[in-house]
C-alpha cells in the first residue's frame, strides 16, 4: 500500500504541474511571421489569436488571394512554434518520461 500512496502524491503533484504549466502557456504569445515579415501575427499558447500586423506593401486590393495565403502561412508558423514550445515544456514536466503516441492532454 505504501507503493500506492507514493503514487497518488506524484499524480497530484503532476497535476498540480499540469495546471501551473496551463496558465503559463495561457500567457504566453508566439509570433507567427511570413512573406519575409510582410505578415505578423501572435497567438497565445492555447492558440488564440491575439493581434495581427500586415505591411503596407501587403495590402493590395488586387492581391488578396496573396494576402490571405500569407495569413495561414504565418499561422501554420506560429502554431508549428507553439506545438514545440508545448512538446519541450511537457518533456520537462514529465521528466523525459515517453507519452504514448497520440496521447493528448488537456489544452
């Protein structure tokens, strides 16, 4: 029984982890760029898009089509950004501990 009590306080304290690393993720913002810096754009680490920036030379009325693909670029970017950043800081938490593959937690 000892065994199982060790293993209850290391999963409350993992999840205790879990939600400091939650918030911590909540306020943090990654920077998606494209076009050479011609778009910008911050998601949060929950991905939630927070702002956008666009170059002038951008923004043409007959572009659009450009405009709009270098919009999901820089997206795929930040989101790409944020998937590591997730994937480092749970290595981390989880002490290098393997997840299994697919294996989705809660954010």
């Amino acid at each position: 029984m000892k065994n199982l009590g060790q293993l209850m306080k290391q999963a409350q304290e993992m999840q205790g982890k879990m939600s400091e690393l939650q918030e911590k993720l909540q306020a943090t913002e990654v920077e998606g760029v494209s076009g050479g810096g011609m778009v910008r754009l911050w998601l949060s680490g929950k991905g939630e898009l927070k702002r956008v920036k666009l170059d002038r030379t951008a923004v043409d009325a007959n572009e659009t089509e450009m405009l709009e693909d270098l919009m999901v670029a820089a997206h795929a970017d930040a989101k790409m950004k944020i998937e590591t950043k997730v994937a480092e800081q749970m290595q981390e938490l989880t002490g290098g501990l393997p997840l299994p593959p697919g294996f989705k937690l809660p954010f």
